[in-house]
C-alpha cells in the first residue's frame, strides 16, 4: 500500500546561490527537520522522496547537481562546496529547526550523501539507499580516461575502480557489477576511495539489495558499517539488506512501479540492467520506508 501524499505541501523553486533545486514545505507547522535530498548519475532533481518527505512532516531540499541549467553539465568533478552552500542557505531558513539538517540520496546520490554527511558537521543524519561507501569517479562516457566524481577546494578527491573488461557489454541489458567487484581487487585504490564515515555526526541508515545490478551495493555499503564499527561510531547504524531486491529500491512513491528491470542510461546511452525481480523490490521498498521515517524521527527528536 502506498503512502498519502498531502495536498499542502508547498513546492518552492530554489535558484537562490548558484543553488538549482525545488524546496519542499510540510503542511504542518513549522520549524520543521530537514533533509536534503540529492540523485544518482541521472541528470535533474529527486523531487518525489522530497514531496514524501514533507508530506510526512520533514522539509526537504531536492537538490540538482549536474546537467540543469546553471549547473555544471556532465557528472565530473562536482565540488562538495556546492552542498555546503545548500547548507547555509537552509541553515539561514527561520522556518528550519536548527541542529535537525540531514542528507538523503540514491545510487551515487547514496555514496554522495554519506560524503557530504562525513565532510559537514551540521549534518545530523545520513540516508543511503542503494549507496556506496567508496568515492568512486565521474560518469562520462564508458572507455574515456576516469575523472574524479568530486572535488574538495578544487583538489579531486581519491576514487575506486571499475573494470571495463569485467563487463559483458554485448548481453543486453548490461549489468555493471562485475567490473565494480573486479575494481575492488585493488585494495589500495579502494582503501583511498573509503569515505571517513567515522565524521558522521548523527546515526547512519544504508538500505541495499543483493541482486543489485547497477553495483554491489550492499558490498559497497558494508565498507561503511565496517569502518564505523570499526570507529566505535557513537550513533546508530543500520543497515537493511534485501535478500534478492535490485537497485530500484525507494520511497513507494503513490502511482510509481518497481517493476523496471533494466533502461537506458540518459548520459551513457546503454541499455542497463538494474537487477532484482519487481516482487523483491516492492517489498523492499514497502517495508523500508517506514523505517526511514522511524529513523529521521528518531535522529530529530526535540531533545
């Protein structure tokens, strides 16, 4: 069963600060806990989980990084002072609770939210669905020369590998997990690529599927469970894995489908494969969204 949308969500354009994105305002009275709420490798802005958000009470910030108007037009070298302007600019909101800003992202929208949560101190609470905990490189064409994915005060941060040749491009849809599982051979590329998750300043949620066709996520999201063990993280850490779930796994959006199994990337122009069966990531998405909002309550709680 889907959940409700409320009709009194109130939907801001935010072109304010170089910043390209949509603000979305609960119906219920402010000051409100926030979220920013950022994308995978797909161009645009995340706005369905932001208006599930707020119609569950939490403003969010739907938040474009690359191919808009504005932005930087190809997934490269993405400076991370970029969210921090984010931040400030939410920070400066009297209607936001202060100390109650946290981040939300999909794909590498789940790597870039655990980043930006270890890299900004105000962030309070971290959400990965599908994510990665390794920095991994720019999305441009497939057999160019890497590039960094990220940059901090113009230095490009370390990232993983990938294997192209690990990758059977001619079975369509193409799956990409193997040439992440292969990168992962080299330890010290990936030891480099590891995000500090230990600088998180609030509880963690990762959510995965282990038939995740895109990337191993759930490989990818224990790297950052085990570095937060191994740190003794002093907030919660979660981890929800989803025997046989792919990488379309979400907020259960009202009207959405969980049905796709494969599509065409928009930038790279490939038929991928994004693996699981629509059963599996149905229910993974149905029973992990309560869990967010248990999680986000929970991290927000007026103390």
């Amino acid at each position: 069963m889907h959940p409700a949308l409320d009709p009194n969500v109130q939907m801001i354009q935010v072109r304010d600060d170089g910043l390209v994105g949509t603000l979305y305002l609960p119906g219920t009275p402010p000051p409100w806990p926030a979220v920013i709420v950022v994308g995978g490798s797909s161009p645009g802005i995340f706005g369905l989980p932001a208006l599930m958000f707020a119609s569950e009470g939490v403003a969010a910030l739907a938040l474009g990084y690359f191919g808009m108007p504005g932005l930087p037009s190809t997934f490269e070298r993405i400076p991370l002072e970029y969210f921090g302007t984010a931040l400030r600019w939410l920070e400066r909101r009297p209607d936001i609770r202060q100390g109650a800003i946290g981040v939300a992202g999909a794909s590498r929208g789940g790597e870039l939210a655990l980043l930006l949560a270890a890299t900004y101190p105000e962030i309070h609470a971290a959400i990965s669905w599908v994510g990665s905990g390794l920095v991994y490189g720019g999305v441009v064409s497939m057999g160019a020369a890497p590039v960094a994915g990220w940059t901090r005060e113009g230095v490009d941060l370390p990232f993983a590998g990938f294997v192209p040749s690990a990758v059977k491009w001619d079975a369509l849809p193409v799956s990409l997990t193997p040439g992440f599982l292969a990168g992962l051979d080299d330890t010290a590329a990936a030891g480099a690529a590891e995000i500090p998750v230990e600088r998180i300043n609030g509880p963690v949620l990762l959510i995965s599927g282990t038939d995740d066709a895109v990337w191993p996520a759930t490989t990818l999201s224990e790297y950052a469970v085990r570095r937060l063990r191994a740190h003794g993280h002093p907030h919660a850490v979660e981890h929800l894995v989803y025997k046989g779930a792919g990488h379309i796994i979400g907020p259960p959006v009202p009207g959405m489908s969980f049905n796709i199994t494969h599509a065409v990337h928009p930038i790279i122009g490939l038929d991928f494969a994004f693996g699981g069966t629509p059963e599996a990531n149905t229910a993974a998405s149905a029973d992990s969204w309560p869990r967010v909002l248990a999680f986000l309550r929970q991290a927000f709680l007026p103390s």
